[in-house]
C-alpha cells in the first residue's frame, strides 16, 4: 500500500503504509505530493530540534533562492496573517515573539482556565443528557474548544458564532493540494478575522480587561512588544490550532476507544487513568499526522541527501507507531507509562497551547466518563477527506 494521502482507504487505515515506510530509508521522495516523507521517531523528534530545517525559509532565502514561485499577491491576507504567528517563525524573530507571547499566555492564565473548562463542559454535557442519540462531535467537541478560546481571548457573547467558520476556512489552506476555491474562502475568512482582530485589540487598549487581547496588547519584555500583526497572527493561531486539533483529537480518540472496548472497559473502571489514556489516544491516532519542514542547505538524513529548497512531510503519525520507541505500538494501551509521542511537536515550535489541550482533553474525556457510562456507538464515523487536519464528519452515538 503507497503513501496516498487523498485516497479515503489510506485516510482511515494508514498504519500499514506507514509501517513499510519505517522499513525503508530515512526520507523518501512522494512525486505525488512533492515531499520528502521521514517517517521514523528519531529523524523526526531530532528534525525538529535542527535549525538546518525551517517551518519557513523567509529568514535566510526568498521563493526564487529556494526554487519555489511566489505565492499569488491575491493570497496576501492569508500569508501575512499566517507568518505573522509564530508557527511559522524562525529564530530570531520567533524567540522574540514566543517570548513575548509566553509571558501573556501564562501557566497561571491557562490554569486560571480550567474551572471555566469544566463550567462549559458540564454544561454541554447537560445539553446532551436524556437525548438519546447525538453527535458527539457538534454537542461536545466543537463547543468546548471555541467557548474557551473565545473566553481566553475576551471575545465578546455576540461575536462567538464567527470563529468556527473562520477557523474551518482559514484551515483549508493546510492541506497538500488546496485548489482555487480553499484559497478564496481562506483568504476571506484570513481578511474578516483580521480585521476583526485589529479592532478588538484597538478597543482593548483603549478599554483594557482581564484577557489575553489585552495581555498581549500590553505586554513588553526588555522594551520589546508585539506589533499588531504579530498580535493577530498569535489570536488566529491560537483559535485555528486549539480548535481544529482538540476537535479532532476529541472525535479520533473515541473512535479509537470503541474500537478498543477492552481499554474503553479499563478506563470506564479506573478514571485515574484518564491523564495517561489522553497522552496515548494522542499518541494513537493524531489529529495532526504531518507536519512540513523546509531543507534551509543541503544537507542528509539517515545518509539520504536531501537538497536544500526541499520540503519535508515530517510524518508525526508514523513515528508514533515506531517499534524503536514504544513498547507494542499498534496496541493502545490507555496506562502507558512511556510514552514520548510527538503530537505536540518537539524543539522550539513545541505546542504553545499544550498545557490547555491537555486540561480541555482530561476534563472532557473525564466528564463524558463519568456521565455516560454506558455511551455506546451507532454507527461507523467516517473520515473527513482529509490527511494534515485528520478528523470524522461526525460521530454519533447514543448517551
């Protein structure tokens, strides 16, 4: 079986391609998708770390020096809000940025979250009990991700309803093949959002509250503070990755826990283990499966040459599976102890919003737990005709 990341079959079982790959050489070149694909742990986890390989390549060469074209200029609002976060920042600029971001996103601010994520989540969960079947994902698992970015950011009430579709088209634009009409319905929403953002940063600054607009409005380190457009790009990547990737996350991992009744029975028996069972259903099946760095010089991997102006598919869900690294890899074991999965990244673009993840993942996976305890599946999901954002059209079951 190939690498087919449009072929619905290898979407929902891509786990034995993989697994040839991993018994192949260290990168391997996809005509298909024009990637170079490295698909075990450690050229990963060690690709991450190396600053030979960039999420972007702005900061040492233009599109011409690395044998790419240029973007449209019709895409301009997409790509300014887009390299305005800091995922796709290279030193530098991106230690200035996350540093300033950091010291607004506190540990303190995010654990001030989690009594607010367990209000909303209870409250979902309400919304659900006695009705019989539902989808999972449009009660629970949408809601919950948008209502605390939503409530992290200070936007107001009226305004919620937009983030969503913002995040869903702005997020067209990650796949491999986006075609002509992802490209406009991206830049769209990348132009409200926006514009949007510049207002209510504007509003904060002149009217300062307790949320992380305002924090990163204000926020200074050694003299040093953010610009608006860096402002913007921090609000989009926060609302895009906490959203798409906790959905995703959500629906995948209870997915695989029907699939797995005997660990679904474990841990409906010991709810201790729910921390430990969040960490493998992101390790077992992630939300974010690839991960594209590029090849800043000439250089090898695993004594592959790899030419500078390549890209690499970084492929996060393989090397979650590698035997090298974890005991029994295609098994999910909801107790694993050891268990370094790279679904939040590694090195410098380490998962900003990881430690908010985590608690919105244990709290609903938790509740969900403890209110349903007989959830049951209805019928078999199916996967979204997508392999970078890897997710269900829904998943319905009954409570």
């Amino acid at each position: 079986m190939a690498f087919a990341p449009e072929d619905p079959a290898f979407i929902a079982d891509p786990y034995p391609a993989l697994a040839e790959l991993r018994e192949g050489p260290a990168a391997v070149y996809d005509e298909a998708s024009d990637h170079w694909l490295v698909p075990r742990w450690a050229d990963v986890n060690r690709i991450l770390r190396d600053r030979r390989f960039g999420r972007t390549y702005l900061h040492v060469s233009t599109h011409e020096e690395m044998g790419r074209t240029p973007p449209p200029a019709s895409q301009a609002p997409f790509w300014n809000v887009v390299q305005s976060g800091i995922l796709d920042m290279e030193p530098p600029n991106h230690t200035r940025v996350r540093t300033l971001v950091n010291k607004a996103f506190s540990a303190r601010m995010v654990e001030a979250l989690r009594e607010p994520v367990r209000r909303i989540m209870t409250r979902l969960a309400d919304g659900i009990d006695g009705a019989g079947e539902v989808d999972l994902l449009a009660t629970v698992a949408e809601p919950l991700p948008v209502e605390i970015i939503a409530e992290l950011l200070g936007i107001p009430e009226s305004d919620r309803h937009q983030l969503r579709p913002w995040s869903a088209d702005i997020c067209r634009m990650y796949e491999l093949h986006p075609d002509e009409e992802d490209a406009r319905v991206a830049v769209a929403a990348a132009r409200e959002f926006s514009d949007y953002l510049r207002a209510l940063a504007r509003e904060r600054q002149r009217a300062p509250r307790e949320d992380l607009i305002t924090a990163l409005a204000q926020v200074a380190v050694e003299g040093e503070r953010l610009t608006e457009d860096e402002l913007v790009g921090t609000c989009v990547l926060l609302l895009n990755a906490g959203h798409e990737a906790t959905v995703n996350t959500t629906g995948n991992g209870w997915w695989a826990l029907f699939r797995n009744p005997d660990q679904l029975a474990r841990l409906r028996a010991d709810r201790s283990l729910v921390p430990t069972a969040v960490e493998e259903l992101l390790r077992y099946e992630p939300s974010s499966p690839m991960f594209e760095r590029w090849v800043l010089e000439d250089t090898e991997i695993g004594g592959v040459t790899v030419p500078k102006g390549a890209e690499l598919g970084l492929l996060f869900i393989s090397a979650n599976r590698d035997a090298a690294v974890f005991e029994d890899p295609d098994r999910m074991d909801v107790g694993r102890v050891e268990n370094p999965h790279l679904s939040f990244g590694a090195g410098v673009h380490f998962c900003l919003g990881a430690p908010l993840a985590r608690i919105e993942l244990q709290t609903s996976f938790g509740m969900l737990l403890e209110r349903f305890p007989h959830m049951e599946l209805v019928e078999e999901p199916r996967w979204k005709p997508n392999f970078v954002l890897r997710g269900l059209e829904e998943l319905r079951v009954r409570v």
